[in-house]
C-alpha cells in the first residue's frame, strides 16, 4: 500500500465523525431499540465507506 498523509486525514476524519455520531446518539435518543437501530446504521455506514475508500468494491 502506497498511503499518503492525506489518506491518514481522510480516516481519522471518517472515525472521528463516526464517532461524534455515536455518541450523540447514545446521550440524545433515550429509547434501547432506536439507539440499536441507529448504532447499526452507523456502523454499517462507516464499515461501506471504509471499503470502498480502501479498495473500491462497490
């Protein structure tokens, strides 16, 4: 892998904002099922960016 310092920006941009999420949705939705569901979404979301960024499947 050739990365460049521009790729390490890019992923601590992407798991910081991942993170940021996640935790305004533990501290703000109050119902367990929709915090799941949303965690879920979240997660799902960073998992298919982080690939296709690092491979480019999709």
């Amino acid at each position: 892998m050739d990365w460049d310092i521009i790729d390490f920006f890019i992923a601590g941009a992407l798991l910081s904002s991942a993170g940021f999420a996640l935790r305004t949705v533990f501290f703000k939705v109050t119902p367990v099922r929709k915090q799941v569901v949303f965690t879920i979404i979240i997660l799902l979301t960073l998992i298919l960016i982080w690939v296709e960024l690092a491979v480019g499947i999709l």
